[in-house]
C-alpha cells in the first residue's frame, strides 16, 4: 500500500493529506451542530456533503498541482542562473591567468 502512496504525484498526496481531516471535520460538523443549536437534521446537508468534498479536492488539487509546477519552475531558473554564473566565474579566472601570463611575459622583456 505505501509504495502506490509513493508512487502518486506530489500534488495529490498533498491534496489527500488535507482533504481526509477536512472531510472528516467536515462529518462530525454536520453531525454535531443539530444537536448544539437545537435544530432537526436537514436532509439537505447529507446530500451536500459529497459535493462539498468534491469541490474542495478538486480547488485544492487544482492549487496545489499549480503550486508545484512553478516550484519547478523557479528551480529551473535558479539551475540556470547557477550555471551562467558559474560559467561567467570560469571565463573571468581564464582571462585573468591569460592577463597574469601576458603581464609576466611583458616584464621578462623589458630591460
């Protein structure tokens, strides 16, 4: 069972993890307030109950799927940013030991 768990994408596991609870606060809610406010329970409200849960996965799903591509997206720039740097860093230590090397030749000729 966890390596089909593993084996979801990110963004779904993150939806579950918070639809699971919220359903489950969501039942006892539906439950319980009938008996606090002294009111019959409404028929209604167990016929909303699954569509509530699927708007909510599908909002949440919807979110989080989004939140995770541009997590990778602004990795992917941070990569390239990374490699440009680093390959500007190269360019600026080989110019400088080519200036090194030309400095030095031109002292050794001076008289």
């Amino acid at each position: 069972m966890m390596e089909k768990w593993q084996k979801l994408p990110k963004w779904f596991k993150d939806t579950m993890q918070i639809i699971v609870p919220m359903a489950i606060l969501l039942i006892l809610y539906d439950l319980l307030s009938p008996q606090f406010t002294h009111q019959p329970y409404s028929l209604m409200t167990f016929i909303a109950f699954p569509f509530q849960v699927i708007v909510g996965f599908g909002l949440l799903g919807l979110y989080n799927h989004h939140k995770i591509k541009i997590i990778e997206k602004d990795k992917a720039q941070k990569a390239e940013a990374a490699r440009l740097e680093r390959i500007k860093q190269e360019q600026q230590e080989r110019q400088h030991e080519e200036n090194s090397q030309r400095n030095r030749a031109v002292k050794q000729n001076r008289p």
